[in-house]
C-alpha cells in the first residue's frame, strides 16, 4: 500500500510542475499579443498564486481611460471571486 502511495505522490508532483510550466507559457504567449488577454492573463496568474503580477496587471489598466477602468474594475472582482471556468 506505501509504494503505491509514494508512486502517486510522486506522479501528482510531477504534473504539477508541468502544470505550472504550462501556465507560465500561456501567460507569456497572452501577453505577447498585439492586444494583451489581461482577463486570461489574470487567471493564469491566479493558479500560479502571483496576485503581485495581477497588481501590476491593474496598475497598467488604471492608467487608461474610463472603459479600461471599468474593464480593470471587472478583472479585481473576477481575480477576487475566485477562479473563471
């Protein structure tokens, strides 16, 4: 029975660091857009549990006009609520 335990505890470690290079990749790719996907950006970050990205993520969207404002407003709530499906 512990073999089998520390071979599935091995197997999830692994996935999970392959999980997180895949996330690190698709933020990489969104932000190289020619239109950031701040929203898919955000949510990325979020599994990788970097909310001080999110905050720049804001800061840059503050600096906008009123519809990116609102936009910025809409990604805090959504970053805050939890993940989007």
């Amino acid at each position: 029975m512990l073999p089998i335990l520390k071979l599935r505890s091995i197997n999830a470690y692994f996935f999970s660091c392959f999980y997180l290079q895949v996330l690190k990749l698709l933020v990489k790719i969104y932000q190289s857009l020619e239109t950031p996907d701040y929203l898919s950006i955000s949510q990325c970050l979020m599994f990788l549990d970097d909310p001080g990205t999110v905050a720049s993520i804001l800061e840059i969207l503050l600096k906008g006009d009123k519809v990116v404002f609102k936009m910025c407003i809409h990604y805090l709530f959504s970053y805050y609520s939890g993940p989007l499906y």
